[in-house]
C-alpha cells in the first residue's frame, strides 16, 4: 500500500473515532462504549452519556452552589446569550456558561479528611461533560473523605453558521466537533490549541477564583487552607496543569489532578509547585505525550510526581465504571496523594 493512502486511512478512522465522540458527547447511546460503527472497538468518549445507569452515580447530595463573582463575570460582560444544558440517561452536559459557580461537596464528618479538590470537568472549552467528570468524581473523592467543589467555569459560546450564539444541539455537535478535529490533526499540541482559544483565559481566571474562593471560607467547610488541590480532565486538565503552573497566592493548589490533559509548552516547574498526579490512556487520540512531558519536567525538578498510562481505555472515561483498568485512578491519585503528603 502506497504511504499516502495508509496515511490518508489514519486520517479517516480518526475522523470516524471524532464523529462518533462528538454523538457520544451529545446524543448518546446504549452500552458501554461506542458503537463499532466508529471504527474502533475500544472508542469509548466522552462525556458518559453512553451509559444508562449514570443518573444514580453521584450519592453525595450537594450542599450549596456558590457564584463564584458579585455580579457580572469580568471579562464577559458583553455576553448576553442563556447557558444551554442537555440531559440524556442521566448525563448532565452544559455549554454557553457565563456565569461561573462552584457546588459543593462534602464528606461525612466521620470520614474527613480536612482535603479539599476543586474539579474540573472538560469538554474542548466549549462543553463541560458536568456528571462523569463533575459530580460522579465529587462523589468519589467525597466517599475518601475529601471534600469536592465542582466547578462550572466559563465556556466559549457556541457559534453558528450565521455567526450568532446558538443553543440548537446540531450547531453544538457542529461547533464541538470543529474543535475536536483541529485539535487532533493541527501541528499544534491540543494544549497550544485550547491556549489559543479566544475565551480560555477566562476559564483559568474562574479556577483561580474557585480555590481562592475555598481558602477564604476553609473554616466554613471544615478544611485545611493549606490542603486544597485541583483535578481537571481534558479541558479541564489543561486549566488544572496551569493553575498548577500560574495563580494568585490565594489561588494556589496544594495538589494538582491532571487526567488526559496537557502541558503548557515551554514553562518550568515553578518553585512552588505541588505534587502532581498525571493520568492518561497509553494510546489517547489527543496527544498523549503531553502527559509525559508533564511527568517529565516534574521529574527533573525532582518534585513529587506520579504517572499512569492505561493502556486498554479511550479519551474520556471520567469516573464512569468501565471494567478496564483505567477504573483504578481514583484510588492510586488518592494513595499519591497520601504519600506525597497531601493526605495527612
């Protein structure tokens, strides 16, 4: 086979694999993974609304929502469109989200811990796949004893043809997927990318808030101010490795979560950074040598670090039950998390 057409046969199954991540994200289906129909037996993205026994996942009852500003968000005061929110089997997705908050989470007091993490789901900065890498992880980290603020960050709104803001799912799947394929195929890392996006700054500014917010009211919620991490997935990993990289004094996590997402190309370790907890499939479609690398540049700081490549998953597996190995991340994060000393 000549080289340009097993090139080209690449490029359409990941094609196919991107399709059929944007339908999962968006429309779902029955099962447990993707439908063959995707091109590959083990595609199982992205948001968790292939799964019907989702909606009863999160045992924790939230105790409160918080906005994370009085007022207008700074720096989106001009957006004026309505946030937009789908539901299928269970699985909350929203997109257009203007107006950042944080609900929260916490353990029972016979089994905290004092830890707290602000979670970060993902979605390309567009969407935030809330239950799989929202609430369902607030419930697990709640069930170790550590409280779990997730967070509901701003999102670039959804732009259609006409170039107008649009809650009509066809428009979401269209604008989701755009992304999706840029990221995947563009020379850029899909970390550059999601740093190019117009709105991302905003993102990080809302997670910076987030632990802020957290520190200042540690008594309220029983935590220890200096025991306050972040996780994130995809999206939201790339948001957690640059809190990790750059925040406010008042912003900075004590422990960083960082599940298939990327590094900021170009940056150090700073010298306080936090112990850091990478996670990965071995064969992401989205760039899985930026977890490495992540691992890497700790490593040569000879900070506490940890690495987990899952070999038999795909991009997005959340704390969705799958049967695979990947369903161990949760509980190796918490053991890093207890020898790095986060974990007192």
């Amino acid at each position: 086979m000549a080289k340009n057409n097993f090139n080209d046969l690449i490029k359409m199954k990941k094609l196919m694999m991107l399709m059929a991540a944007a339908l999962l994200v968006l429309g779902g289906c029955s099962g447990n993974g993707a439908s063959k129909d995707a091109g590959d037996d083990q595609f199982q993205l992205v948001a968790g609304t292939g799964h019907s026994d989702i909606g009863g996942a999160a045992a924790v009852e939230p105790v409160e929502t918080i906005r994370l500003y009085e007022g207008v968000a700074p720096g989106s005061e001009s957006w004026t469109h309505p946030e937009g929110k789908s539901e299928n089997n269970g699985a909350i997705v929203y997109y257009n989200v203007s107006t950042p908050e944080m609900t929260v989470y916490l353990p029972d007091p016979s089994v905290a811990t004092g830890a707290a993490m602000v979670v970060c789901p993902g979605g390309a900065f567009s969407i935030l796949s809330y239950t799989s890498e929202g609430t369902m992880v607030a419930n697990e980290l709640c069930q170790r004893g550590i409280a779990a603020f997730v967070l509901k960050y701003r999102t670039t709104p959804i732009i259609n043809e006409q170039g107008e803001v649009s809650n009509k799912m066809e428009d979401v799947m269209k604008f989701v997927m755009n992304l999706m394929s840029k990221s995947n195929t563009a020379d850029l890392t899909a970390t550059q990318n999601c740093l190019n996006m117009e709105n991302s700054h905003l993102s990080f500014e809302d997670a910076d808030r987030a632990i802020s917010l957290v520190r200042e009211n540690a008594a309220k919620w029983n935590i220890n101010p200096e025991q306050i991490g972040i996780v994130g997935f995809s999206a939201g990993a790339v948001i957690a490795m640059h809190q990790a990289l750059q925040h406010s004094e008042a912003g900075r996590p004590n422990f960083s979560g960082v599940v298939y997402g990327g590094w900021v190309p170009g940056w150090e370790a700073p010298a306080d950074a936090a112990p850091l907890f990478v996670c990965s499939p071995t064969y992401d479609i989205f760039h899985p040598e930026e977890c490495i690398t992540a691992y890497q540049i700790w490593q040569k700081a000879k900070l506490p670090v940890e690495l987990h490549c899952y070999s038999d998953c795909q991009h997005g597996f959340g704390a969705v039950p799958t049967g695979k190995s990947s369903d161990l991340w949760m509980e190796a994060m918490v053991r890093f998390m207890k020898d790095s000393g986060f974990l007192k």
